[in-house]
C-alpha cells in the first residue's frame, strides 16, 4: 500500500511544488476571468467557479494517467481539467464554444471540460449522471485486464440522485476499479447539506456496501488531497475495489454565474470561505517553510498572466461552429448490410419462429465479435434466458463475463452500457433494457444521455448499442406490460429505431444492429415470439438495411402502411377485401421507423391516391402520426381522400381481455377504415 505521507511541504520536490502552483494559479486566474466573457457577449454563459475546491481537483488530475486510467470531470472541475493536462487555451475554446474545443467543438454547455482522445471524457449537465459510464468503463478495464482506475468526480449534493446509487452499488457488486470523488462544499446551488443527506458525511450513506472502502481528505488541502488520491488509487488497482474519497472543501462563489449566493449565505460564512481559501494557504506555506522565495512566486504568477493573455488571444481569433454543421455527427453511419441491400432473401427451407430468429443471431453474432457483451434483468438463470427465453443458452456457451444479469436499475443497465462502450470501439453491448418496454421509463435519463453522445462529442464518441425492449399488448399482460413506447423513443435524434413483424426480418434487422456504430432500439412485438403468423425461413447470414420498408403485398386502390403486432392483420385485411370487394390494397411493413423509408411510402400513394396508416400505438400523439404529416406534406398532390388512421384509444391497455380488445387495433377496426377509405 501506498504511504500516506508520500507528499508533505517538507518532502515534495521544488520542481513538484512549482509545477502544482502553477497550475492552482493558473486555474484560479481563469475561473476567476471566465465572468468576464459572458459580461463582454463573448460566451462562457455558464460557469461553476471552483474556488475553494483546489486542493482535491489538483489531486484528481495529478493521479490520472492518460495511458491507462479514464476520468469524468464535472462541470466544476476546471483545475481538474488543467491538472489532467488540458491547456489554458482549450480551456477557453470551451467556455467561448469555439469549434477548436476539443470536447466537442463547442457543441456542448460551456465549463463542460473534456479531452477523449485522453480519456478525459465528455459528460453531461445531468448531475452525477457520469458514475454509471465510469462504472461501466471500470467493467471494461476488469474483463480486458486493463492497468487504470475510472474516476468519476461530483459535487456531494449529486449522491442524492438514484443512478448514483446504482453506480455505488453496483461497483461494489462486481468489484470493479473505480474511484467515486465527492467534492463536498456543503451545497447544492442553494440548498444546504442538512436538505440533502441523511449523514453529515455524504459517504457514509455508503458505509454498508462490502467491497467499498471510503476515503476522507481535507479537499481544500494540497498534500492531504494527494496523499489521499495517490493511496485510493492504489487501492483500487491492486486490490479491483471501488473506492470513494469524500474530499471536505469550502465553495468560495456562487453556484454559478446565474445564482446569488448572498441571498443565502451571510456575511460570517462568506469571510469564513476567504479565510480559508486553498490557493492562499498553499503560497503561504511555500513561503513559511522556505521552499520558495516571494520573488520565485511572483515571477510564476507573472508568467501565469502571460499564459492567461496568450491563451485569450488565441480564444478571440479561434474559428466558431459552421452553423452548417449541425446535421453532422447525429448518428454514425450505419453497417451497410451489403449482401442482402433491400433486406429480401429467396431462401426455402424449414420457418423458424420470431424467437428463434432472435435467439440463434444473437448466438451468432457472439460467435462472430467476441468483444460483445449482453446484459440485463432476468437473462441469464441456468437454463433460462430473460422473461421470454430471448437469450436463452447464451450464458452456457459465452460465458458470466459476456452474458449476465443486471440489477433491476434500468438506469445502470443502460449507463453502464455507455460507459463501457467507451472502452474500445470494437465493442458491441446489447442489453436488455427493460423486461417490458412499459417498465424502460426509469431508463430514460440515460437514454436521452446516450443518443446526443456522438452528437455532443462532434463523432468522437460513439455509444454502440443495441437496446432490445419487449413491445406491445395482445397478450393479456395489462398495465406496464402492454404498451409501446416507440412514439416516444422516436422523438430523440441519435438512435434508430427498428420494429420487425416477421422472423426473418427480426433476425436481419438484429445481425445489422448489433455491427453498426451507434444506439439502436430494438423493439420486439412479443405477442409475435411464438406465433406461426411471423414464423418465416431464416437466412444464417441474413441481413436488412435500416430504413426499408418491405412490400409485404402489392395493390393499386390503397395503401396500408404498418408495423410490429398490426402488419399481420393488414395483411389479412387486405386478402379479406380482395375476396370480399374485388379491391388490391398494398401493404407496406416499414420495418425501421427511424429512419423512416419516405421513398417507399410516397411512391406507394402515388400509386393507389389513398393511404391508411396502422398501429397498434395510441392514434393521439402515436408515431403514425408522423407518418401521416409526412405523406401529407410530402405526397399531398397524390391524395384522392383524408389520410386515415387506425391505432389504440387514448386510454391505458387494460389487463382484462375483453378490455384489451376495446383498446387494440383489430381486423374488423381496420377493415372498416379501409372500406371507408376506398368507398371515399
């Protein structure tokens, strides 16, 4: 273990203490000229001042090691940043926004810190959000045998949050090598500690979770807060431990530039906050114990304003963001999926059922890419596999390490998944993300988290994700198991969104998921797992491209455009009306929502003047509805009617049967509204 003592006033080299009082002048010197920025138009419009908070954020950077370790900073760790390596002057493309910044090209929130290219990694405004991605990185480094540690680093106030929980404890659960920093300053923008814990010391609220050891240091003082680090560190290497250090410091200025902290401070706090200010009592040091004269200082602040003026000058000239790039980096390009380009296959042989399809690409797909990895609630007991079987023998042929059960946080499954994705981009991670779609809600921070990564990032990172959600009602299962949730899943940019109806297409759409770059959400109609009605013949290599939609039966008088659970029943539909009324309506099965195959629906209206769209998803505010406004933009001279829409009732699906099929489309709901469409 390491000593303790390894830094003291006495011990450290000269060479050592110059370069740390550098770098707490330099940080200071820019926190405290960041305001000036915004008071000039110039940007910087959210700044956290960390002042009072010197002595851990030195330590932080000055144990994080590039090569080998992975740090998440947040949005007050400007010292950090610096002490991790970071310039002055990307400090400043930062907090202008300028396209120079090397977090992202200003396109995230300024004081937003980062450098992924270093592992110093971009994170969110989303307090604490960042210790499931360390937790999952910190997976990374276990499973790949890796040197470092992941270090996740927050204000105290953000431990309140859930997910910060699920990250605690679940890297306490697998053991991982992560270290939680708690920067204590005893507020949370203006509510006090005693408003937000049950102990006085966050950490303690921890003190339970075996495997966990936890840290205290005074935050405001340099050697204590590396002496500190340096021993968690260590800790967490050797023994693959998570640790948290709960650093004591003292928040010299306002939450931020928008809060006024004299309306809840007094006037006795605010001078006991001066007094004791970091940066002051390191210079005094320095000088009481003859370590450098007031000379040797002054020459280093000097120098520090020098550096401040340069980085500035190079700030003001730096390019801004092309107001045309926007578009740029939403998603990543998608596998190209080049041995079957429309997604159609000619293959005999014996059907196979949607699960099956399901199960054996998975398999497949292991075999292929050993780096990728499932997990979730409930997939992997003995011989079964999730609520359904999806992933059923999985376990048995890859291995704990690859296929495992999640805690029932779908929080932490789905954070987790961005962290570790982050470690090698060779990965690929399918979770389960919940066991129903209905109970994905909990997940949502972390969704939305992860679909503006790549975008946040300017392509420097890209969360490779397949999210698996069982989807839709026609079961029996009522509420929290019956509804879809794709409506609002599609509204986020940066995550496709596939819904197949047949296996065969379950199958490709899966194979094509799992080898792209990027979130995909893969929504599976679970009524359908075991229905011979979306039984089909499984190519082993088959492939679909995202983005088109599948003619599943031609005609010239109307056009049906459906997905997931209701493409079976258009299809009957239609067959019924040929019978019965001597009409050919086409049915079109999108097969990807997002991207949406405009190309296909628009060519099919303007063959048939006529189009209803199906779903089983609410008709008020559901995806058809997007469809919709898109063919009457898009495609509105070819209309001869009303577009039409058949979908749930604005109500919850209800868990008896009888209910259930008042609120679900149904074959006879969907006859009458073609009949009514063709008769118009």
């Amino acid at each position: 273990m390491t000593d303790k003592k390894k830094y003291s006033i006495k011990e450290t080299s000269k060479k050592q203490l110059a370069d740390w009082f550098n770098l707490m002048t330099l940080g200071r010197a820019l926190d405290e000229k960041a305001p000036n920025y915004l008071k000039q138009a110039i940007g910087w419009s959210y700044h956290a001042p960390y002042a009072g908070h010197d002595g851990i954020q030195l330590a932080i950077g000055q144990v994080f090691d590039r090569k080998t370790d992975h740090l998440f900073p947040y949005y007050r760790d400007m010292l950090t940043s610096l002490s991790a390596g970071l310039t002055a002057e990307e400090v400043i493309f930062n907090g202008i926004s300028k396209d120079t910044d090397v977090a992202g090209g200003g396109r995230h929130m300024s004081n937003h810190f980062a450098k992924p290219e270093w592992n110093v990694h971009n994170v969110s405004s989303c307090t604490g959000n960042h210790t499931l991605h360390a937790v999952g990185i910190a997976r990374a480094l276990k499973y790949y045998k890796g040197k470092g540690v992941a270090i996740s680093s927050q204000g105290e106030s953000s431990v309140s949050e859930g997910y910060v929980y699920e990250a605690i404890n679940g890297a306490s659960k697998e053991q991982l090598p992560v270290i939680f920093v708690i920067q204590d300053n005893g507020y949370g923008i203006s509510v006090p500690k005693k408003d937000q814990t049950a102990n006085r010391k966050v950490a303690d609220n921890f003190k339970g979770l075996k495997y966990l050891k936890i840290f205290h240091c005074n935050g405001k003082d340099v050697f204590d807060s590396m002496n500190t680090m340096t021993e968690a560190k260590a800790y967490a290497v050797e023994n693959q431990m998570p640790a948290i250090v709960q650093a004591n410091c003292v928040r010299m200025g306002a939450h931020s530039n928008s809060d006024k902290h004299v309306l809840y401070r007094d006037n006795a706090e605010l001078s006991y906050v001066e007094k004791n200010d970091p940066l002051a009592k390191f210079r005094r040091l320095l000088i009481r114990y003859k370590r450098f004269t007031e000379e040797e200082l002054v020459a280093i602040e000097a120098d520090v304003k020098l550096q401040v003026k340069k980085a500035h000058r190079a700030g003001l000239t730096a390019p801004d963001p092309d107001p045309n790039s926007i578009h740029d980096f939403v998603i990543p390009d998608a596998y190209p999926a080049a041995k079957y380009p429309e997604g159609l296959h000619n293959e005999t042989g014996e059907p196979k059922k949607l699960i099956e399809g399901l199960n054996e690409t998975l398999k497949a797909e292991f075999r292929h890419n050993p780096d990728t990895f499932i997990w979730g609630q409930d997939i992997a007991n003995k011989d079964k596999g999730g609520i359904f079987n999806v992933s059923k023998g999985m376990q048995q042929e890859f291995g704990i390490e690859r296929v495992f059960n999640a805690p029932i946080a779908e929080d932490f499954i789905m954070g987790t998944a961005n962290g570790m994705s982050r470690y090698n981009d060779n990965i690929r991670i399918v979770v389960e993300g919940a066991e129903f779609a209905d109970y994905f809600w909990p997940a949502m921070e972390q969704f939305v988290e992860t679909t503006h990564e790549y975008w946040r990032t300017k392509g420097q990172f890209s969360p490779n994700i397949t999210v698996r959600l069982a989807s839709g009602g026609y079961i029996g299962g009522g509420l929290y198991h019956s509804q879809n949730i794709e409506g609002a899943l599609a509204t986020f940019p940066g995550v496709r969104i596939v819904y197949p109806s047949y296996a065969d297409d379950a199958a490709g759409l899966l194979r094509t998921s799992i080898r792209s770059k990027g979130m995909t959400v893969f929504m599976e109609p679970k009524a359908l797992y075991n229905d011979p009605k979306a039984a089909a013949v499984v190519p082993d290599d088959f492939e679909v491209p995202f983005g088109k939609a599948r003619v599943r039966r031609e005609g010239t008088d109307l056009t049906i455009v459906t997905y997931g659970n209701t493409t079976h029943m258009c299809v009957e539909v239609a067959d019924k009306i040929a019978k019965e009324l001597g009409k050919n309506v086409e049915v079109i099965d999108l097969r990807t929502l997002v991207p949406l195959d405009k190309e296909t629906v628009i060519k099919s209206v303007a063959k048939t003047n006529k189009v209803l769209v199906v779903h089983e998803d609410k008709v008020f505010a559901g995806f058809g509805g997007e469809i919709a406004a898109t063919i009457t933009e898009e495609a509105f001279k070819h209309l001869d009617a009303p577009v039409r829409r058949v979908g749930s009732t604005f109500t919850p699906v209800g868990f008896n049967r009888i209910l259930e099929k008042a609120t679900l489309p149904n074959i006879d709901k969907i006859y009458v509204a073609a009949k009514d469409l063709l008769d118009y």
